[in-house]
C-alpha cells in the first residue's frame, strides 16, 4: 500500500513539473509575441519622429511635390541658404531666436477650389465636349423616318507646364538651424506653387502653362452664334468705370449665363475691385452686397456667392475686372500626379538641394459657363 502511495504521489510530482515546463514555455512564446510587437512600435514611433521630406513618411502629394519641383529647379535661381550671408540663413545659425518662422500672408488664388481638377497619366490629355445633341422631328404615324443630323463635338487639350524649384541649403545650416528648415522649406515651395498656378488659372499664356480663363477669345456675342471656345463679355457702358446704372449691367451679365449653369455659379474679382462693388445701390438706395448672415456662408451680390481671387485684374479701361461663372462646369485643370519634392544630399555637397515639381494644366472647358464684364463705353 505504501508502495502504490509513493508512486501516485512520484507520478503527480512529474505531472506538476511538467505542467510547470509547459507553462514556462507558453510564458516565453507570450513575451517572445510582446517583444516583437514593442520593436513594431518603436519602428513605426520612430518612423513618425522623422522629417516628412525623408521619402519614407511622405504623403504621395508631398512625394511627387518633392520629386519634381525641388529636384529640377525653380522658375526664378533661388540663392543657397547658407549661414555666411545673414538674409541668406545667417538669422538661424545659432542664437537664441525663436524656433517658429513668421512668414508674410501671400494672396493665394481660389480658382483650384472653383474648378474641375481631373487627375491625368500623361502630359497629352485630351477631353470631348459634346457642343450640339442629335436632331429631332415630328411626323404622323405612317410617315417616312428621314435621317436627322449626328451630334457635333469638339475636342480640348488642356495647355500645361512645369512648375519647378531647386532651392539649397548647407548641411552646416541644416545641423545649427533653430528651426525645422527642411519643413519651412517645403511649405514655402508649396505656397509659392499655389500662388504660380492660381496666377496661370486666372490670364496664363497656355504657353509652357495653362492658359487662363482671360486669355480665351473674348466676343460680345451670345451663346447661340458665338465661336466654340471663346467667352462673351458685356461692356460696363463707361470707359473707366460701372457707369451710371451699374446695377443693371451686373444684372445683364447674370441672365447672359444659362439657366442651368447659373445654379452653381459665383462672381469672381479682386479686392479692390470688391471695394468698390461693395458701395454700389440701387436707385432706390439699397446695396447691391449682401453679407453672409451666418458663419462660413459667403457674402453674396444679387444672390451669388463672392469669391476674392487676387489675380483678377483691377477696374481700368478695357480690363475684365469681374467674372461671373460656373467654374466647375466652366473651366478644366488637368494634373499629372502630384506635387513632388526630393531632399538630395548628394549632387552639390556641402549643399541640401530640395527639389520640386509640379505639372499642371488648364483651359476654358464650356465657354458658355463663364461670362465676363468689360470696362468700356
């Protein structure tokens, strides 16, 4: 009997060491799976922490920001930033300055956010625009069926360049700068991008960049007779300014537009010329401007929204200071990709260089979405 007892108790001994081993092992797989997932998440931490420019982080805008606009070069030579030249980066070197960079406000154009944007493959994008449906007849029951005309099209390409910049900084400057510089950079390229093509959105040649709404054919004549692709006017009735029945030149310039076309529209001008708008009455004594009555909603001019665009021309004699339209309807900008930006360490050292491009396109897309005022007798 003692015997079998020393055995049972031996057997439950064994079982309980066993159990202990395979409970040791379960522990070590269990700290084995933490282990890795603390390394996954000092890998993505520390991935966090890097600059955007790094390549590795970038958004695929920044990315194609990078690539080509600061790889290239810039419209204007942009000198080196460096620390031997006080306005050239001698400010940052180290010192106790403040580690945020004040930047002036620049006027950046609204026209991307009016218009359509289509994202393209290729420099050669091409669009149809149907400019006439299929004809139609009446005839009684036994009639013959006659051949009616086919629909009329027309085909647009959108004129495009490349923006592009080729900024450098001394590594010297990168390691004693307060500031992030690499950041600051980027984002200056990016404001300066959106302030080049807004510009181009607005009177662009379309020669190596897209060809304004200003720069279409401009005719007086109505939509029924006027030429595919050329935008109408309507005179202001003065030479030099609104004349004398403002009001009803503005109100000429609305119903020139299709109804259709008129749900989505908006007037477009600068603020100076929005200055003066702002003052015109009725003969009655009552202003033609509208404020909005609620928070981020527009103010409006006989019911339309307004929209600032610094790069609309101001009220002189034979300008288009005003532009009312459906720009979404109205006017096409056709993109490749986005903008790139590439930090290059290697072409020019001791120098960073920050290369960015950019390519983008526009034109008119149906000229009868956009109309003009035209400051003349």
């Amino acid at each position: 009997m003692d015997m079998a007892i020393e055995t049972e108790a031996l057997a439950a001994s064994f079982d309980i060491v066993s159990r202990q081993d395979e409970a040791e092992k379960a522990i070590n797989v269990l700290r084995s799976d933490v282990d890795e997932v603390k390394a996954r998440l000092d890998r993505v931490s520390r991935a966090a922490a890097r600059p955007v420019l790094d390549g590795v982080r970038a958004s695929v805008e920044v990315k194609g920001f990078v690539d080509g606009y600061l790889r290239r070069g810039s419209e204007s030579e942009i000198k080196s930033i460096s620390g031997a030249v006080a306005a050239d980066g001698g400010y940052a070197v180290p010192r106790e300055i403040d580690a945020m960079i004040a930047s002036e406000l620049k006027e950046i154009s609204p026209i991307r956010n009016l218009a359509q944007v289509v994202q393209v493959g290729s420099a050669g994008y091409r669009k149809l625009i149907a400019t006439g449906g299929s004809a139609s007849g009446w005839v009684s029951e036994v009639a013959a069926r006659p051949e009616t005309s086919a629909p009329k099209f027309a085909e647009i390409a959108p004129p495009s360049g490349e923006l592009y910049a080729n900024p450098a900084a001394s590594q010297a400057m990168l390691d004693d700068a307060a500031f992030d510089l690499e950041g600051w950079l980027a984002s200056e390229i990016a404001m300066e991008f959106a302030r080049a093509e807004g510009a181009a959105f607005v009177a662009g040649t379309g020669v190596n960049q897209p060809k304004g709404f200003l720069s279409a054919t401009m005719l007086i004549a109505g939509d029924a007779t006027r030429a595919f692709g050329s935008v109408q006017y309507v005179g202001s009735g003065n030479a030099t300014g609104f004349g004398t029945t403002p009001e009803a030149k503005l109100i000429d310039l609305v119903h020139t537009m299709k109804a259709g076309h008129r749900q989505g529209a908006s007037w477009v001008m600068n603020s100076a010329t929005l200055a003066v708008v702002r003052k015109l009455k009725t003969a009655d004594g009552a202003f033609l401007w509208q404020p909005g009555l609620v928070e981020g909603q527009p103010d409006r001019l006989l019911g339309y929204p307004v929209v600032e665009a610094e790069d609309m021309p101001s009220i002189a004699a034979n300008a288009f200071p005003i532009a009312f339209g459906n720009f979404k309807a109205g006017y096409l900008i056709a993109e490749r990709n986005a903008t790139t930006i590439l930090r290059d360490p290697f072409t020019n050292k001791p120098f960073v260089h920050f290369y960015a491009t950019r390519r983008v396109g526009g034109q008119v897309l149906d000229s009868a979405a956009i109309k003009l005022l035209k400051i003349e007798a």
